[in-house]
C-alpha cells in the first residue's frame, strides 16, 4: 500500500510515506527508522532467504530485541491499514492515497521555515 506507483527508492519512500501517515498517533522518526528496519530485513528473507535470527545482531534488529520485531511490525502494519480503510471509507484508493500523501508531504516541508 506505502509502495503504489513507486519503481525507485522504495526503502526510504516507504518509510516517509508510512512516517508521515501515522504521525498523529506515532512519533514520525520512530516510525521511519522502524519502517526502514522493516523493509530490509524483509529483503534479507526474500532476496538472502536469511531467518531473523541469522539477520539479528547481538539479539537485537534495528534496535529492537529480535523478539519485539514482528509484534511491532504487525502493530504498525495494522495502524496503516486502518489509516488506509479510513481514507477508502472516504472515496480514496491506493492511487489517490499515494498522491495525497507526497502532495501533503510536499506542502508541508513547503510551510515549514527553513531552520539554516
């Protein structure tokens, strides 16, 4: 759903999307340091066909010990999806959600002054 229309720079496009997405219910640096840990070691298991505990680094993945990863995957996974139904709910498919959100993203670095 984060990835539709996207053929280029899926790692960090997915996490910003996703960031931006959640960021009234999740700190949106957390969620995309999460959403990255999750994307590679996605790649790792389909593409390396590595298990998570060959990918684990002394016990932990992306810094989370190597067993709260999945429930924390599954947990954001679902706050997408309900994000994602909610905006379906409203007349939005996946389309017009991956174009409302760079638009929103967009805008939004576009309002913020410039801190340099």
């Amino acid at each position: 759903s984060l990835l539709f229309g996207l053929k280029d720079e899926l790692k960090y496009r997915l996490a910003l999307r996703g960031a931006y997405l959640l960021r009234n219910t999740r700190d949106p640096a957390a969620s995309f340091a999460l959403l990255k840990t999750i994307y590679d070691v996605r790649s790792q298991i389909v593409h390396e066909g590595k298990r998570l505990s060959e990918i684990a680094r002394d016990g932990k993945i992306g810094g989370l010990k190597r067993g709260a990863l999945v429930p924390e995957a599954e947990q954001l996974t679902r706050e997408v999806l309900r994000e994602y139904l909610a905006r379906a709910s409203r007349g939005e498919g996946p389309e017009k959600i991956a174009k409302n959100l760079d638009s929103d993203l967009i805008y939004h670095l576009k309002s913020k002054p410039n801190s340099s």
